[in-house]
C-alpha cells in the first residue's frame, strides 16, 4: 500500500478509467462490488476510509488525534505494514472482529494493511489479512498492548501502543490483494486509489505540482515506487484487454484505444526514465531528487489520463454484460486448450533436464504446476460466473468471466515462456560455437597486435577464462551462462585492442558485435517482461525500471550504429546488461515474496493468485471486474470455494491470545475467512471486550 502521509490511498482505478483498463484482466474485480461509497452510519461498517485516522466517536483531543498519527507515520516509515484506526460508539451487536473485517474488506484494505476498530462501549477488533507475514506472537503482542490500554479508556494510548508494537517487526512481504492465498496487488494506499478517491470527491484524479513539491523525498519515493508498478501493470493488463477485443472485433475497431495505451506507455517510459537516472551512479541533490520525483508522478498521472479518455468508448465496443453467456463459454472453451499444452510442458521440462543443469531451467521449472492452478482457478470463477449469472446477475458473472480470461491469458504466457526457454536453450550451443570462434580470434589479434599491452593481457586472460568455460558448457554444463561470461569478455578485449586495429578495423568490429548484442538484448528484454508478466504482482519497480532503461538503450544503439558502431556497441551491452539486471531483480523479488509466505503461512510455491496480474476496480460496468465475484457488497454473498485452488479460502487461522478471554472473542474457525477483491480476512484477526 502507498503510505501517504497528506492522505491514505488504495490503489484501485485510475479516475473510474484507465485503473478500470488496467485492471481490466486482474485477478480479482472490485467493479460490482459498486462504486466508491462514504460511511454510512456511524456505527455500522465502513465503506471507505478517509484517512489513517476516523474517530466517529468524538474521543481524541486534537493532540492525541496528532499522536496516533505520528505513531501510524512509524509504522509506514519502518516496515511495509500500514495501520489504519476507527472509533465509534458502538458496532450495533456485531463481534469487533466481524466488524473491523467488514470494514477493511468494504474499504477494499490490502494485504499489509491493518485496521484497529474501537467501540467506545466496551468492544475492539483487530482486522488482518489471512496472508500477511506477520507471525502469530507477532500478533499476540500487538493485541496485548491494545488491550492493555484499551481497558484503561486510554483511546489514543491503545493505538499508538498497538503501532509501536508493529513498528517494531520485521517489516512484512508485497503489499497487495490475496486470491488464493496468494498476493496478487499493490495494496489499498497506491497511487491509483488516490487518483480514483479524487475523482470520486470531484476533483481531479491528477496530483498537482505543489501538492506533490509539500511531501517529504522518502514519501516521494514511496509514492513514486507504488505509482511506476500500478501503472505499469495496468498497462500490461489494458494491452491484454485490447488483444482480447481486436480478436473479437478486429484492428480498425480498437485503434482510439491502441492510439492512447501508445501515447500512455511513451508517457509510461518517460517515468521509468528519470527513476533510472535516480538509481545511477551519478549523485543529485535532495531538491533535484524531489523535482525529479514530481515530474515522474505527474507522468504517470498523464500516462493514466491518456487511458481514462478512452474507457466508455472501449466498454461500449466490447458489450461484455450483454454477451456474459458467451463470454463464459468461450473462456471455458480456451482453458480446455490451455489445458491440453499442459503434458506438452512437462515432457518438454523433462527433456531440457535431462540435457541442462537447474541453473538453466530455473526460470520456468514450475511453469506446469503454475497453469494447472491458473485453469483450475478459472473454472471455479467460471462456475461460479454461470451460477450468477442464472441467478440473473450479468455484471457479476462478467467480473468471474474476466478473472477466467486474466486466468487463461496468463497460463498461455507461461506456457509461451517455456517454449522460448526450449528454443533459446537449443540455439545456444550454435551462439556459443560463433562466439567462441569469435573470441579465439581476438585472442588471435591480442598476441599479434598488442602482445606487451598490459590492459589487453588483462582483457586476453579472462577471455580465455571465459572461452575454457564455454568449452566445458558445450559438454553438458549451462551454455547461457557460459555465453554472457563469453560476451562480457570480448567486449572487455574489443575495447582493449581498439587502438591497436585501427579505426576501421575497430568499427567493423563493433559493427557486428553491436548487432549480435541486440538480437540478444531483444531475447533477453522479452523473457524478462514475459517473467513479469505472469508474476507482476511480486515484482517491484526496480526490476521494471531495468527492463525499461534496457528498451531504451537498444533504440538508442541501433540509430548510432551505422554512424558510431563503436559507441553502438557499448551502448547495446549496456542495454543487454540492463535487461539481465531486470530479469535478476525479478527472480529476487519474487523469491524473496516466496519466502515470505513460507514464513508466515508455510507455503512458499506458487499459487494460482500470483500470476493473476494486477488487481484493481471501478464501475459496475467497468473493466473492472471481478471483485465483483467475491463479495456483492458489504453484506452481500461471498465466492469461498473449498477446493485448492479457490479464491478467498484461508488455510491459516488462529487461535486466540492466550491474554485474552477466548470466550469474548469470535472464533475465527467457526466464522471462517471473508473474502472480496481486498483478499480474505477474519481467519487470523482478533478482537473482544475489554
């Protein structure tokens, strides 16, 4: 979640629009669970939050209302964790568990994101998401400085006590939604909410300069991050939508829409462009870093605008709720076919390994078990679309459409993934066979044109290093890896030896290194964005910002080639260095969230949520979609399968404090876990009387 400090967000539509294009295919659709409401009476569950601090009941002093939120400014500063605190009067006979869930799953709160519900009669509840990484005496101690106050009527004591307990954990995992047991989205306080929460107030959805120039570099920062992933998602997730419709109603047809993700992702780069020049070498002041960071912002707020213009017309092109049966058969059409390139997949899985090391196939080695539980979780939304839909429900039963849709697509990408994986894995022995004879005659060219230069000695010993190791690859060991050490190694000799070839000889050279270099720069971009791609969710900006600056350094080599083959060449290793680096921080991103879920849940593998794609909502009627699958609103029906691979289960629930008086608490086990598109909460929240 986007931790402002000037106002809390949630990171759901651009402006009612571009979020509704973005989201378009997430995995789950807050659209039908309707638009944005306010609270509706006080001491009924909220709808909305309107900051980190709601006090309905009239209990803090203006002092203590600064203390509390100094204590959630901690919270958000330290850890990934963002507290949110209500008080009211009563929760009308609800459990505070019961009610603080409603209330953070009607405010569409995300994975790491905690709401402490106070009645001031007598009853508190503690709200958690099912997923989050924090540990069960992690959350005992946090209940227990809450309560401790809490019986002394210290209102404002209880939650800074409880903030101060959770600043003082590890920190937490990816912020998002949950399906599946998954996390699948940026959580509730990103960018995009706070561009939806401004439209919904009527003003703009886009952040002026000055506002922007009053936050703090760290609240820049944090903001800025938030902002490049939600777009840049939303971008991945409105250029499926648009491949969906020009399938269905051809190019000329979607061209408007074409039109404006084009300007979008120029926008969309432009962002990703100054948060590379941010992450260089080269230092900049805090007031530059600050303009820097406003002018990126603003970006993806014109990026997103350039979607917004377009939506009505797109929803009306497309006419999903008038076509919902449709739309259900022909994705359970295509998940059959998905399904039958499954045996396919691990036969090819097995062949590369029985001729590749691990390290060579780490990338897709799970990608089998990935679609099985990609299909499997699209039939369940696609049963649960026909069970709304004859129950007359279109917009719901379009929102379980499109989460099998997302399902679908996603699963195909893998599946594509690994084909490429398969093809680039046996053309290797032949690249590596042409850089090697590449490399020995550089060799060649080092004991003959400059055999006393001691920096092209220095270059000829780690080339012939790195030719021993391709040699050895080509007798069973990892010829990718072989083959980047080989590339870094000429490139190192060519730059020695340059003076002594000669102008022309050097450029001829670097002409036909640079265009080898580029075809793999292409490869390498494209299996990076693939890999983000079906796991974007646990994928952070910086991961993104390689893979952009990668983009843009190849365009940049291929228009100098011709003129400056040298430069050409030198900048197209640092665009195939840039691609690898994003691929690399991906890979530790989504380990890294692996772990984290093996921590807190003991489930460390892939799931069905991971590779849903972002999560985001809108309209009833918007591209919204499926939250509209898990909850028809506060109160309404839930979507809670028991299988495996159902969304809004939970397999991790608590028992309650050894503190506290279980008999004053729900039992989480005879509730169960709610779930809506803000993931799936009550299993492991907490709450009493005190």
């Amino acid at each position: 979640m986007g931790k402002s400090k000037a106002g809390y967000s949630n990171g759901i539509n651009i402006n009612q629009g571009a979020l509704r294009l973005g989201a378009i295919l997430a995995a789950v659709f807050l659209a039908i669970l309707g638009s944005w409401g306010t609270a509706a009476q006080a001491d009924s569950p909220l709808t909305s939050l309107s900051g980190p601090v709601t006090d309905l009941a009239d209990v803090l002093s203006a002092a203590e209302r600064s203390d509390v939120q100094q204590a959630l400014h901690e919270v958000a500063d330290k850890t990934t964790y963002q507290l949110f605190v209500v008080y009211v009067s009563s929760f009308n006979g609800m459990s505070g568990i019961d009610w603080a869930d409603e209330t953070a799953l009607g405010s569409y709160l995300g994975v790491n994101d905690i709401l402490l519900a106070v009645a001031t009669d007598g009853v508190w509840g503690l709200s958690v998401d099912d997923n989050v990484s924090l540990s069960q005496s992690d959350l005992d101690a946090i209940e227990n400085a809450i309560t401790d106050k809490l019986r002394m009527r210290d209102w404002a004591g209880a939650a800074v006590a409880g903030a101060n307990e959770l600043a003082g954990t590890q920190g937490g995992g990816a912020t998002g939604w949950v399906v599946g047991g998954v996390v699948v989205a940026g959580g509730v306080g990103g960018w995009l909410w706070w561009r939806n929460r401004r439209k919904s107030q009527g003003g703009s959805g886009t952040a002026g300069a000055d506002e922007l120039a009053g936050l703090s570099l760290a609240e820049l920062n944090r903001r800025g991050g938030t902002a490049l992933v939600e777009l840049d998602n939303a971008l991945r997730s409105a250029e499926d939508e648009l491949g969906f419709a020009q399938a269905e109603f051809g190019l000329e047809a979607t061209d408007p829409f074409k039109a404006a993700l084009a300007t979008a992702k120029q926008d969309a780069t432009k962002a990703f462009t100054i948060r590379q020049a941010l992450d260089d070498s080269t230092p900049e002041t805090e007031q530059q870093q600050k303009a820097m960071l406003v002018e990126m912002l603003q970006l993806c707020d014109k990026a997103a605008d350039a979607l917004d213009a377009q939506t009505d017309s797109f929803e009306a092109l497309r006419k999903l709720v008038d076509r919902a049966p449709q739309v259900l058969d022909e994705t359970e059409q295509r998940a059959g076919e998905v399904e039958q390139r499954i045996p396919l997949a691990q036969n090819t899985l097995q062949t590369l390994a029985a001729s590749y090391p691990a390290s060579a196939l780490a990338s897709v080695v799970a990608t089998p078990d990935q679609v099985t539980a990609l299909v499997a979780g699209a039939r369940d939304a696609l049963a649960k679309g026909r069970e709304t839909l004859a129950g007359g429900n279109k917009h719901q039963a379009v929102g379980f459409a499109r989460v099998g849709q997302n399902a679908i697509a996603q699963a195909g990408k893998l599946l594509d993934a690994l084909d490429a994986a398969q093809a680039d894995l046996a053309q290797a022995p032949g690249k590596l066979k042409t850089q090697m004879a590449s490399i020995s005659a550089d060799l060649t060219d080092a004991s003959t044109l400059a055999p006393n230069d001691s920096a092209v000695t220095a270059a000829a010993g780690e080339a012939q290093a790195a030719l021993q190791q391709a040699q050895a690859a080509t007798q069973g060991g990892d010829p990718l890896a072989a083959l980047t050490r080989l590339t870094n190694a000429e490139a190192a000799l060519d730059n020695a030896l340059a003076q002594a070839r000669g102008k022309a000889a050097a450029d001829a050279k670097a002409a036909r290194s640079a265009t080898d270099v580029l075809a793999r720069v292409q490869q390498e971009a494209a299996m990076a964005s693939s890999y983000i791609d079906a796991r974007r969710s646990a994928v952070g900006s910086p991961a993104r910002t390689r893979l952009s600056d990668a983009t843009q350094l190849a365009v940049q080599a291929q228009q100098i080639l011709a003129t400056n083959p040298t430069q050409a060449y030198n900048v197209a290793l640092q665009a195939w260095s840039r691609a690898k680096q994003a691929r690399e921080l991906a890979e530790q991103d989504v380990s890294q969230w692996q772990y984290t879920q093996h921590q807190s849940s003991g489930s460390g593998g892939f799931l069905t949520g991971l590779v849903l794609g972002q999560l985001t909502g809108g309209s009833s009627s918007s591209y919204s979609g499926p939250s509209s699958g898990f909850s028809s609103g506060r109160g309404g029906s839930s979507f809670s399968s028991s299988s495996s691979s159902s969304w809004g289960s939970s397999s991790s629930r608590s028992s309650s404090s050894s503190r506290s008086s279980s008999s004053s608490r729900s039992s989480s086990s005879s509730r169960g876990s709610r779930s809506s598109g803000g993931g799936s909460r009550g299993g492991r929240s907490r709450g009493g009387r005190f």
